[in-house]
C-alpha cells in the first residue's frame, strides 16, 4: 500500500515539475500524476536501454522527471500542426 502511496507522490511531483519546465504550469492534479507516471515509465526505458539506473526515491523522480520531459516535449512537437 505504501508502494502506491509513494508512487502517486513521486508521479504527481515529476509531472508538475515536468510541465512547469514544458509548458510554464501544471496539468492539474490527476493530469501531473498521469504524466508523473508514464514518464516513470518511458524513463526507466529509456535509461534502461543506455545501461542506466538511478536507485532510491531521488533516483526514481530524477527517472520520471525526464520522461515526463520527454513526453511532454513530444506531444508539444506533434501536437502543434
């Protein structure tokens, strides 16, 4: 239970702080945690791929925390036509 408590926290922080970087604000509770998440995940795919691995909370958010940029920028460069 306190795994999923943790993981929401560090979703929720890495989306906000992913979208304040990005786009200058928020994306509003459940859209930072939403970002926080799949970020997470594209991040440790991607660092996983370059034979990186952070450890630990500060490593787990410094992991979603460029995903979430990734993402982000991504749909900024795909979502403009």
């Amino acid at each position: 239970m306190m795994s999923v408590v943790l993981l929401l926290i560090l979703g929720g922080l890495a989306g906000w702080l992913a979208a304040t970087l990005v786009r200058g604000r928020g994306l509003g509770v459940w859209g930072n945690i939403g970002v926080g998440i799949v970020g997470a995940v594209l991040g440790a795919t991607l660092l996983g791929q370059m034979g990186v691995r952070l450890m630990g909370p500060f490593g787990q958010l410094v992991t979603a925390l460029i995903g979430a940029v990734l993402l982000l920028w991504l749909a900024r460069l795909f979502g403009r036509k």
